[in-house]
C-alpha cells in the first residue's frame, strides 16, 4: 500500500541533509515522481532546511530541530517544514539581479530563487512560535512518462 504521507524530524545540524535527501528519494520512489521533479523537491528542501540551520539557528548547535511533513494529494505534493527559529519570510525575499555580473551581485538569495523557480506555491507563516513554510509542487510528470 502506498502512504499518501510521510513525516519526519531531523535535528537542525548540516549532517542531516544525507537523511532528509534519503527520505525525500523514498517518498519519490513510492509516489513514482519522476527524476526531474524529485531533483526540484530535494534542491528546494536543501535550500531551506540549509537556510534555517545558518541563519535560523546560527549553524550546527544540536539544539534545535525541523519537521518535515510531506503529503500527495492526486498530482498536488504538499511540503511543510515547521522550525522554532526567529521568524523569516522568505516570500518576502527580494529577486536576485539575474543580469548584474557574477562579481558586482551579493552573497545569497539563490537558494530561495530556486524553491520559488522549481515549486508551483510558496507560503510562509508565524504561529504558535514556529515558522512554517508550506510548497506545494505539481507532480503531473511520473515516472511511468518518462520511460
């Protein structure tokens, strides 16, 4: 039988990004999402989880953990990670300047670029004293059309 959805914890440290890419490949596999989207999915959630060990917690205390909720719905894929750092809306976020040359733009902002560029919504919200961010990427592409 095929779970509709998976969740996980992993502690807010780099090493966990080899567990989360493990589970983000499994869940794929059993949804039968192509290789190009389970790429996407597993860019976009490096981004973030990246972003909210670094900025959020300040880098790999150990203290901290992320939640991750994934659910398939049809073709919709519903993410939600949840943290408990400082709030940060990434919708927010200004577009990198894609046209200035290499060494005139800033460090940073191609991470949350990507997600917006590989996933079909992005939400964020502060409640409760967590930070949620919700993706919701379209699956039309399975693996049975690749082939």
């Amino acid at each position: 039988m095929v779970e509709k959805s998976v969740s996980f914890v992993i502690e807010a440290v780099s090493s966990a990004l080899e567990m989360l890419q493990v589970r983000v490949e499994e869940a794929a596999e059993q949804w039968q999402l192509s290789p190009k989207t389970t790429f996407q999915i597993n860019l976009a959630l490096d981004e973030l989880v990246t972003n909210i060990i670094n900025h959020g917690h300040g880098g790999d205390s150990g203290d901290h953990f992320i939640d991750i909720q994934m659910r398939m719905d049809g073709s919709k894929l519903t993410i939600v990670l949840f943290d408990d750092g400082p709030p940060f809306d990434l919708t927010s976020a200004a577009d990198p300047n894609l046209d200035a040359a290499l060494d005139e733009r800033p460090v940073g902002g191609l991470g949350i670029f990507l997600v917006r560029q590989y996933m079909d919504k992005v939400e964020y919200k502060f409640q409760e004293g967590k930070n949620s961010i919700i993706l919701v990427k379209y699956c039309s592409e399975r693996e049975e059309s690749e082939k």
